[in-house]
C-alpha cells in the first residue's frame, strides 16, 4: 500500500515525518479530513488568534496531492465592547 504524510501548519510547520499507508484515495480524503479536524481543535487557540491552518498531503515520492485550508476571519461584531477588553 501506498504512504502518505499528513503536513499540517497554522504560521509554524508540523512535519508529518511518519505518515501513514493507505488503500485508496477515499481513505486519503477522509484521513486528510481527519487530520484538519483533530489539528483545529489541537491548535484552536492559535487558530483563532492566526486565523490559518493548512493540511498538506504528500506521497511518497513528495509530491504534494491535495491542500485543506481553513481560515478564521472574525467580524467586528465579535470583538467584545472597549469596557469588556479591559475586564476579560
């Protein structure tokens, strides 16, 4: 079976150095899915405060397959009022 590696980064890299052997691209979508899911809540409060986190899948051969990218954009609506920055 093929290998692939799950690279993650939210403005720092986390080399997948291991990666994982999969039977079909199916598995690899559902895997680099998994990955983005897990790595979000991971890394949720420099998500929110980044706002990036990007999945990169590789084969072995190191040629990049797919990108997953999630991005945080807060309105101005969700910062809290002047009075509530003070007091968090």
């Amino acid at each position: 079976m093929p290998r692939y590696f799950f690279h993650t980064e939210d403005g720092r890299c986390f080399p997948d150095r291991h990666g994982v052997e999969l039977a079909d691209v199916c598995a690899v979508k559902r895997t680099a899915l998994a990955t983005m899911v897990e790595m979000s809540s991971v890394l949720s409060d420099n998500l929110w405060r980044d706002g990036d986190l990007r999945v990169t899948v590789k084969d072995e051969a190191n040629l990049t397959l797919m990108h997953i990218d999630l991005t945080v954009t807060l309105a101005p609506a969700f910062w809290p009022s002047p009075k509530e920055r003070k007091h968090p």
